[in-house]
C-alpha cells in the first residue's frame, strides 16, 4: 500500500490538467510519480488518435512532480507556522510556479499508447521560496525527456501582487 496521498492533496491541478497519476516517494530531496499513457488515465486529454502522447506534456509532467513535493512539504511548512503563531497571511500558498526549464531534453517524438511513465526530480538547492530540481521521465529503463526546473512557492499574502483583482 502507497504511504502518500493521492496526487490532488498535494496539487492545485484537476483532472483534466492533472497528469500525475499516482505518488510513488517524497523525501527531502527528491520526489518520484507515475502516471500512464492508457485511454482513460491522466494524459486522456492530451492524446493523439492513434493513442501516442507528444512528447512535450514530460515538462508538464516533471513540473507537476515538484508540484507534488512542494504540496507535501507546505502542508508541514504551514502546520510548523501555526503552531509558532504565525499568521495566517504568511502560510505558503496553494499554488507555484514554473519560473524556468533549462536544459530541457526530449528524446521521444511520441510516447506510446498505454506506457507507464516514471518522473523523479532531485532538489538542487532551495532558497527561502525559491527551488531548483533536476530529474527525467522514464518509461520501460528508457529515458523520454530531462529537465532542470525552477519554481516559486508564493505566500499567501503575496498572491493578490500576482493575481490582482480588476475592479467592476
């Protein structure tokens, strides 16, 4: 039995925009997921009709798998802050953001149908809100695509500078 949640408790992603199908380790300085190429699993959406899945939904893919540690490591973050008594405007918020792929690789046209995929992303260096992972997606011992990601964990008091309400 898998020792984590499902991937929606830790992401801000619903299906159909969610292509981690299931968590398979989180640590302090790593994460790895699955997810499956079949009719009917997350990639659903993005599949051609022949059943392939371009190949460029990885860095999605591998994004979303840090989206992943980040969820399990903000709900930690958050819980710590509470009981400091710290408010609740300073708790990480819900969402990230891709702020750069660098080094991207992908060494597939298209995935087969029905291919399980394997993520895994090691964290670089993290600084504050700011984070660094490296990692690939495999499939079958084959490496698909590589990637070197940067994001952003905005707090919640941030989020109104980012995403301003325009007025009525």
């Amino acid at each position: 039995m898998n020792k984590f949640l499902e991937p929606g408790a830790y992401l801000p992603h619903r299906p159909p925009m969610m292509f981690v199908g299931q968590v398979v380790n989180i640590d302090e300085d790593s994460v790895s997921c699955e997810s499956d190429t079949a009719v009917g699993g997350p990639f659903d959406l993005a599949l051609n009709d022949d059943g392939t899945l371009d190949n460029y939904f990885m860095y999605e893919f591998l994004a979303q798998t840090i989206g992943v540690w980040a969820g399990y490591f903000r709900e930690i973050e958050n819980r710590k802050n509470e009981e400091d008594g710290g408010a609740q405007e300073e708790k990480l918020a819900d969402i990230g953001m891709l702020l750069s792929i660098r080094s991207g690789k992908l060494r597939a046209g298209r995935i087969a149908p029905n291919s399980l995929l394997c993520a895994t992303m090691h964290k670089l260096f993290r600084d504050g809100q700011v984070a660094t992972f490296e990692g690939s997606v495999h499939c079958k011992g084959e490496e698909l695509a590589t990637a070197r990601v940067t994001v952003f964990q905005p707090k919640v008091n941030e989020l109104s500078t980012f995403f301003p309400k325009k007025n009525d």
